[in-house]
C-alpha cells in the first residue's frame, strides 16, 4: 500500500464513538488490521484507507444505513462528544480560510486529495471527489458530511452549503470571513472555541481546588494516623522494655545486693574503728585497714552505680533521634544487665571487628540486644546444659556499609518450621510465663525502622544463630539478602 494511502486517526474516532453509541462491537475488526484502541485514540497517528472502509461497511451492515459515512461527518461537527473534527474547524476560526485554503484543511484528515475546488469566486466555492478513486469514496463522505455541518457549528447565517445534481458541493459564505490582518481581528479568532476554553478552564479550577481542599484534608488525616502509629509503636517497644527487665528483676537485685553486703560490713567495721580509736592509745593496726575499707566500700558504690546506670539506659524510652554510638559499649552494657542469667553458667566470648560508630537509636538498638542475648540465655537453660557447657558468642564487622553483628549460641534451637514465624506478634516457643512473645517481634520493627534486617538460622537441638545487619550511615547500601554472612 502507498504511503499516501491513509486517514487520520481524528475520522476513525468519530466512527468508534458513532459505532459505540449504536452499540456496534468493532473489537475483532480492529484487532484484525493490526491496531489497539489506545493507537487510535491517538490523533496524530494514521491508519489505512482499507481499515477505515472496512470500519465504516461494517456500521452500515449493523445499522442498515447507507452511506454511513456522510452521517458520520455530519455529526462530527455537531456534536460535542465527537471533539477532534470539531476543535480543528473551530482552531481555525473562520469558514472562509478553511474553504479558501481547502487543501490545507483536508490535509487534516486525508494524505490522498479525494475532493478536489473545481470553482471558487469571493462568496462561494464548489468541491467534488476526485473521480476513479474508489478506495476513498468513504472518506470523500465523511469529509463532505462534515463540510455541511459547518452552518450548524456557525449558526447559518453566514455559511450555506448545497449539494447540485453532478454531486459536486457549493459552499456559499459571508463577504466578510475572519482573516488575521489586524491586531483586533483576535477577537473573532473561534469565539465558541474561546468560549468554552474559559469554561473548561474555570472548571479546571473548581476541580483542582477541591482536589488541593481533599489532598490537604487526606495529608491531614494521614499524618494524625502516622503520628497515633508512632506513638502505638513506641509505647509498644516501651512495654516491652519494662517486661523484659521485670523478668530479670531478681537476677539485677542479687547484682546489686551483693556490693551493698560487704559496703554495709565495711561501714560497721569503719564505726568499730572509729569507737576504737577514740578510747584506744594503740590504733596503729586499725589506721592501716581503713584506706582498704575506703577502696572497697568505693567499688562497691561504684558497681552500685554502675548496675542503675545500665537499667536506666535500657529503660529510658528514649526517642527516634539518631547518634553515632559505639556499638560495642551497648553489647557491653546489656551483657552487665544480664549477668545473673548467663555468670558462672555460660562462656560469653566477644569479638569486635567492626571499624565504625554506627547512626542509630542507641535506646532502640540496646533492646534489640537485650532480647537477643536473653533469649539465647533462656535457650541455653532450657537445653539442660552443665556450667561452661553453654556459650553465646557475639561478632561484630563490617561489610559494603553495613554493621554485622552476629549472636550464636548452643541453646535449644528452634524447629524449621518455627524459623519463619519468630518475629510474629505474640509468637513464642517458651513455656508459659517465660515470654510474651513481643520480643522478638520488636526487635524486628527496630531494625526495620533503621534499615537494617534481621535474620535466624537454627537447628533444633543445635543452636540459633541471629544475624542483625545495619547501615553504618543509617541508609540501606546493599542487598538485604544477608546470604553466606551466617
């Protein structure tokens, strides 16, 4: 076929519009020439002469009517739910250019002249199809349906169009059409088409105001949600804090219980002294053990001190800021927190390879431990095993960006298929009142929340290992996957 042999796409629309009004199915046809609908929805794409025929005959075995065609044009340009035809005529502005300069306007729609201006005079012009051009007999309909519209998009009274008995067409019109020559001529520039520019433009406006009115009260809404989520989260990690230091509340108070022993021995031995030495001439022995009673009664203060220190830190709510803060003083802290659980009865081994501080919520991140390292604690006691049998090794290092830090232990283990569920909300494999089965399940909202994952590979009767990777800078730098870091 010649590249000449095509219609636009602004002809075809009008035809599925007509076909869809009637409620003519045209699906196959069109699939069967090779198109899509969203092809011709598209106004600057063409199709063949042979398609649009084959459209336009099988509206007319549909519907009975001949010619299809000229109707369609008809009602192109009269019609608002037809658009392109219409908006191009209107573009233009005038009937006198589009008619005067005829072969510019039929290049819209035809890339073969199908009509031919066989006379024009200053008030009229007269078209006609190009003879032995059969192929286009149908878009020559079109186009002359259209043609004869124009008196209803203009009103009639300056444009009249008749058809005379040699089929040709005269189009008669005003002496005085709208040309561009001078500077107020603007204003006869398509007046219906400015018209209704400015009414789709102001209810544009209406439209995209009360859209900013939803957005803005949709933005709202979200934010009041984000903020009541936030708060729901944090009083949740708290809760858990608080739970979790309840369960090791005896072990702390026997941590602390011991130095204040021997501190309060101390000071009854230091008030022996003191009544000593005031009725005493020989105090010699007794000032040589004060400065030993002072350093130890100092320790033990500063343990005192110390243990409190730690509760605090775990138990601070804390907030969602972000420090760079040394990881191993947390791991460090949290293993003094729970060193009823694990001294004289399990080997703690440390080893910190990694080279950075790390950008996190020192707060947040220090429950993380807590949960990891009781939990491998408890597994351990719960598999019987005799003092120094059970270990947790801890391993931090670094790799592409990211803090590893790695807690294994020999404990219990967890089942295969438990592997996936260990961070469920209420989730625990541990007899009852051992857990509530929030910990770990925060612990995953926590290094989620600093973009970091967290990870668990166990055999049962074996041992967990957990493998907790965060972004040194606080953003995610490489593939979570975390494979062949275990």
């Amino acid at each position: 076929m010649a590249k000449n042999d095509t219609v636009s796409c602004r002809m075809i629309r009008a035809c599925l519009d007509h076909a869809s009004i009637k409620g003519i199915d045209l699906e196959d046809l069109i699939t069967r020439h090779g198109y899509s609908y969203e092809w011709l929805e598209d106004s600057y794409n063409w199709v063949s002469v042979e398609f649009f025929n084959d459209v336009i005959s099988k509206i007319e075995i549909e519907s009975s009517k001949h010619p299809v065609a000229f109707e369609i044009g008809s009602e192109s340009t009269s019609k608002n739910s037809w658009g392109d035809i219409e908006n191009v005529i209107k573009a233009i502005g005038s009937a006198k250019p589009i008619l005067m300069h005829f072969d510019r306007f039929l290049a819209y729609f035809l890339r073969y002249q199908a009509l031919k201006v066989i006379g024009s005079d200053e008030t009229s012009i007269t078209v006609k199809s190009v003879t032995g051009v059969n192929e286009y007999k149908n878009a020559s309909e079109f186009i002359t349906g259209a043609i004869i519209s124009l008196p209803r998009l203009w009103g009639g009274d300056d444009l009249s169009a008749v058809r005379m008995r040699d089929e040709s067409l005269r189009i008669n019109f005003s002496e005085d059409p709208c040309f561009f020559d001078t500077a107020n001529d603007y204003k006869k520039f398509s007046p219906k088409l400015l018209e209704e520019i400015i009414h789709g433009l102001e209810k544009t406006k209406k439209m995209i105001e009360k859209k900013n009115q939803d957005l803005e009260k949709k933005n709202s809404e979200l934010e009041k949600a984000y903020k009541k989520l936030e708060a729901s989260i944090n009083e949740k990690i708290q809760s858990e804090k608080l739970a979790t230091l309840g369960g090791l509340s005896i072990g702390i108070a026997h941590e602390i219980n011991n130095p204040l022993s021997f501190i309060i021995s101390n000071f009854k031995t230091l008030k022996k002294y003191t009544e000593a030495l005031k009725s005493s001439p020989n105090s010699e022995d007794i000032v040589k053990d004060i400065p030993q009673l002072i350093d130890e009664t100092e320790e033990g203060l500063m343990r005192v001190k110390k243990i409190v220190e730690d509760i605090n830190y775990i138990a601070h709510p804390g907030d969602n800021s972000k420090t760079p803060t040394e990881i191993s003083e947390i791991i460090k802290n949290t293993l003094r927190i729970t060193k009823s659980m694990h001294k004289g009865t399990i080997k703690v081994e440390e080893k910190y390879e990694h080279r950075n501080k790390l950008l996190c919520s020192p707060s947040r991140i220090s429950q993380v431990m807590l949960n990891l390292i009781m939990n491998s604690a408890q597994a351990i006691k719960a598999k019987g095993l005799k003092d120094e049998e059970g270990f947790i090794q801890i391993h931090t290092f670094e790799i592409d960006g990211n803090l590893n830090i790695r807690v294994k232990d020999n404990g219990i283990g967890v089942k295969k298929d438990n592997l996936k569920r260990l961070t469920e909300p209420f989730f625990t494999t541990k007899k009852a009142g051992e857990g509530t089965g929030l910990g770990l399940s925060t612990a995953n909202s926590i290094i989620l929340a600093h973009n970091g994952t967290i990870s668990f590979e166990s055999q049962e009767d074996q041992g967990t290992t957990v493998l907790v990777s965060l972004p040194v800078n606080g953003t995610s730098t490489i593939d979570k996957a975390n494979s062949g870091l275990f």
